[in-house]
C-alpha cells in the first residue's frame, strides 16, 4: 500500500439557482495516516485544513499539499499542487519546482467532466505534470453553464488508479507495443550529446536509444570541455517524456543553473511532425528562462512517437 493524499476540486454547476452561479469546491481524502492537508489562496489566505473549501465564484491560485511538518505556508521543501478553477477553464498541476520537492504520493483527476485527465506523482522525480520536468498543466474546458458540471479531483487512489493503468498497458500491449527511439543530429563539429533518464542512468552519448515502453523524465544535451555537469548545468537542456499515456512533451529549459550553451533543438517525428522548438540565442523565446514559461512545452497525442534532437542546427 502506497501513503497517499487525496485532494478533490469540484467545479459545481447551480442549476437549481435562478441565475446559473459559479460555484467550485476543494475537498481533501488523506490516507497517510499522518499530516495535515493545506490549501492556501491568493495572499496568504489559509483556506482549509482539510476540510471542504467552497468558493461562490472563480478560486485562482490555489496551493495544496500535506502538511507534516517540514513544510514551509507556500509548500515549500514539500509536493505541492497548484489550481485555478474557473468556469473560463480549469487547470491544475503538479510542482516539485524548487524550493518544492517530493514529500508525499499525491495526484489528482478531473471526473463528471472531463474524465481521466488528472496526474499523480508517487515518488521522487515522478514522471508527471512536475515543474521539476515541466509538462503542460492538466486543462479542463467544462464550465457550469446550464446543467452541466464539471469536477477536479485530486486522486489519491494511487494504487487502484496504477493497478488499473498496468492492467490497461497490458491490454494494450497485446495489441501494439509501445516503443520510443530519440535521435541525435551533432552538427557543431565538437562535443558529445548526452542522453540521461531517471535516477542518473546514462542511456546514450550520441547514438540512437530506443526503450520498449514509455521514455519519461528525459535529459539531453550538448558535452564540451566538461562544460555541463551531469544534470546538464551551465548548459542548453532539452527535456523529453515520451509516453502513449496521454500526451508525450518536451521543451528547452534556460532556467538556472542551465544556460545558453549551442544552439539546441528538437522535433517530433513518426508523428507530430514538424512540432518542436529551437533555441538559437540566449533569451530565444522558445525555452524556458523560469518555471512559468509553460508556452515552451511542445506535446504530442500521437502513439509510438519518437523524437529528433538537434545541435548546431
């Protein structure tokens, strides 16, 4: 059994009103056994400490985490998620963007509106919608209007939802394999691209790497003159997660300690061609220079998509 900490956001419809009200509730299910859940919003204001917070209205920059006792008000040394509920639209996401890091397995899903989007992150450097490895925020479209109602649950089911993903990867798996292959193009004439994955393994300097299931938590970039350190500091950084659960994502990160190094970039092939970024210059406008330049991630939808990383180019 996973420790685990449930958060759930609901976007109401109130039909029975006269005049169709926006309304969105935070509920919390803790299964640690331990701590305490946290939602904060805008300028300090402690909303809940576990239990259901209801705003009459639009709820933007909800914070939530467990509080144990190590974490700072902001989440701080702790996983955080982070929400805006809006009828405009909804979106929540995952940080372990320093000074957060990973604490407690926690996840959330959007359900009676769209379904089955949600993230979990169930260990360190999870492959999820983690600022620490930048990936979109979670969206939901589905506003109150009418009838209709939308809710944001914050899932902590953590091993029912695995178990029912291994079980879906298994059926799949019958069907298609899912496969991934990243490949390098050095056109500086010096230097050696490097291709790390989770938990320091080296998985390519230059040639091809191709895994027989999802790719998360990629690292890549350009080695000169021991320029780069092992997690690509001081230098250009292209970070990939290709899945055929949801969507794959990959983007350049300028975010210190990272920085400009060669001209780095990449693109989606055997699917989503032709999507990709490159950075040419120190402020180029298609990397990330700090945590909420989310416009810099580049996804794709399309199974068994394999990506081409390019130097110099």
């Amino acid at each position: 059994m996973f420790s685990k900490i449930t958060i759930t956001l609901v976007a109401a419809a109130m039909a029975f009103v006269q005049v169709c009200g926006e309304s969105h509730t935070v509920t919390f299910t803790n299964e640690c056994g331990y701590g305490t859940p946290y939602l904060w919003g805008p300028d300090g204001v402690l909303l809940s400490t576990g239990d259901p917070y209801t705003s009459n209205g639009p709820a933007d920059g909800l914070i939530a985490y467990l509080q144990t006792g190590n974490c700072g008000d902001n989440g701080e040394y702790c996983l955080a998620v982070e929400a805006n509920l809006s009828n405009a639209g909804s979106s929540a996401y995952i940080s372990d963007a320093p000074p957060h890091e990973f604490s407690v397995a926690t996840g959330f899903g959007y359900y009676n509106g769209c379904d089955g989007l949600g993230a979990d992150c169930t260990y360190n450097g999870c492959p999820s919608p983690a600022y620490q490895f930048p990936l979109p925020p979670v969206v939901c479209p589905v506003a109150n209007t009418g009838a209709s109602s939308s809710i944001l649950s914050l899932v902590t089911m953590f091993l029912k939802l695995t178990t029912a993903i291994v079980a879906a990867a298994m059926v799949l798996r019958g069907v298609r394999a899912e496969t991934h292959t990243v490949h390098f193009t050095n056109n500086c004439g010096y230097g050696t691209p490097y291709l790390w994955g989770p938990n320091g393994v080296l998985l390519s300097t230059g040639g091809d790497y191709t895994v027989d299931g999802p790719a998360p938590g990629l690292i890549a970039y350009l080695q000169y003159d021991d320029r780069c350190g092992n997690n690509g500091e001081d230098c250009t950084l292209i970070e990939a997660t290709l899945t055929n659960e949801g969507n794959s994502a990959a983007d350049i990160s300028l975010i210190p300690p990272h920085e400009f190094s060669v001209t780095s970039g990449f693109g989606f092939y055997n699917g989503c061609d032709g999507a990709g970024a490159d950075c040419t210059y120190e402020q180029c406008l298609d990397a990330f220079h700090q945590p909420g330049d989310t416009g810099a991630i580049v996804s794709c939808s399309v199974p068994n998509v394999d990506l081409a990383i390019t130097f110099c180019d």
